[in-house]
C-alpha cells in the first residue's frame, strides 16, 4: 500500500527552480533516503511535504488523500511529523519536560497553570516509551543543554515520535555526529521497525545506505534516479555527480 505518492512537485523562490517536476511514490512501511549535493532541493521537499512549503504545481497525496493545499497542522494531525536539522529544542528545560510539550501539543491537551508537567501520570508513561525507544529515560530530568550532540539528536527524533506519526520526516539526523553518536542513530530509526513510513535527508553515506529501503537522488531540484542502496552506489552518474568521482570510461 503506499503511503505517499509526489506527482510532477515544482517548487521556485524568486525565479530559481528549487523543484522540478518530482514525482516518487513510497510504500507504507518503507525507508526512503533522499540524497543529492547541496541545493539539491532534499530540504524543499521535506518542508513541501510537511506543508511548510506551499508548491507551485503537482500534488501531494499521503494514504491516497490529496493533501497539497492542506496546512502543516492539519498534516499534523494526519500522522506527518518531521525532525529538523537545526535545533527545535528548549535547552532550559529537561529531557522529560520537552517531549511532554510534544505530547501534550499532539493530543490537543490544555496545559493548566501552576500545574507540573509530571503530574500528568499518562503522558508520563507515553514519554517513557519513546524515550526508552531513544535511550533516554536515564536522563529525563537532564537539562537539554548538559546533553551530548547525540543525546540532543536522538531527542529531537523522540519528540516527533510522540505524535505517532505514519510518516515521518528525518532531515539530516546524524549531522555533526560521532562513528559512534551516528550508530545510535542508525538503531533508533531501525528500532522503529515497517510501522512508521520514513523519509531520511542526509549526507551521512553509511546511515543511507545501512538504512535505507531506496535511495532517490535529487541534482538541481529534479530526480536524477531512484534505485536500491547497491545500484546507487555503482551508478556512474551518481558517482560523477554527487560523490564527486569521475566515470571510468570518460577520456581523461
């Protein structure tokens, strides 16, 4: 069954094409790396997808519902959720006390004044979960800003997980990470198993291809091809033009 069909996706800003005419489909289930140089137009489409982004033509149907013209919040609502490459956390603020603010935002809750987050027992429980899913529990009562990089990273992907999204949107999780930081990463989204259709934006070649179902490759806003991880990397365009190696048989 697919979860998300992109048909002819065009994107500009201020007369530069950052899309051009992308269609892709993905299964439900499936893990689908988005690769390409930078401005390629991978973050584009990410935000495109999630309703950040309005497009210029084509559509977007997600569980066979065309959601082109919908507003992120009520993509939202749909189970899209997306992780950001830059920070959305509140450093101030605990582990635990960050991703009850996502939960308390996904189920519509009211928050009430003076009371503690912590009093709300049954969202203290769905945030245990997903921060046992991340290996954070041990720290929910760190401040974010005494976290590592990739503590911080692995809370960024917890937060959107509390939505229980169908799918979600990972832009560059493992950026600025350790070998080591970016193999937790790599075994969080794993942990995730095929309920969760997942879209992965990242420079990070051993994430991709450890990870990823597909790879699709985007070059100047349009998709150059889309294939299985072993493909991709014996594809000669691909190689030339995004990993910067020459083909074999060019003349030299």
């Amino acid at each position: 069954m697919e979860a998300l069909r992109v048909e002819a996706l065009s994107k500009s800003f201020g007369g530069v094409e950052a899309l051009k005419d992308v269609s892709f489909a993905v299964e439900k289930g499936e893990k689908l790396a988005i690769i390409g140089p930078n401005g390629a137009g991978k973050t584009t489409l990410l935000s495109a997808l999630n309703g950040q982004h309005s497009v210029d033509s084509g559509h977007i149907r997600f569980m066979g519902r065309d959601i082109t013209r919908l507003p992120v919040y009520k993509r939202a609502r749909m189970g899209i959720a997306r992780a950001f490459q830059s920070s959305t956390l509140f450093p101030s603020m605990t582990v635990l006390e960050n991703i009850l603010l996502g939960i308390h935002g996904s189920h519509g809750s009211r928050l009430q004044l003076l009371r503690p987050f912590h009093t709300y027992s049954e969202h203290v429980k769905e945030a245990q979960m997903h921060l046992g899913a991340t290996h954070l529990w041990e720290k929910r009562d760190e401040c974010v800003v005494n976290l590592s990089h990739g503590e911080q990273k692995r809370l960024e992907i917890a937060i959107p997980l509390a939505a229980k999204p169908q799918l979600l949107l990972l832009d560059e999780p493992s950026a600025g990470l350790t070998s080591d930081e970016s193999s937790e990463i790599a075994a969080v989204i794993r942990g995730m198993g095929s309920s969760i259709t997942i879209l992965i934006v990242a420079h990070d070649m051993d994430l991709v291809f450890g990870l990823a179902d597909t790879i699709l490759v985007l070059h100047y806003g349009q998709v150059l091809c889309r294939d299985k991880p072993g493909e991709i990397q014996c594809n000669a365009k691909v190689r030339e033009i995004y990993m910067g190696v020459e083909n074999d048989d060019d003349e030299s």
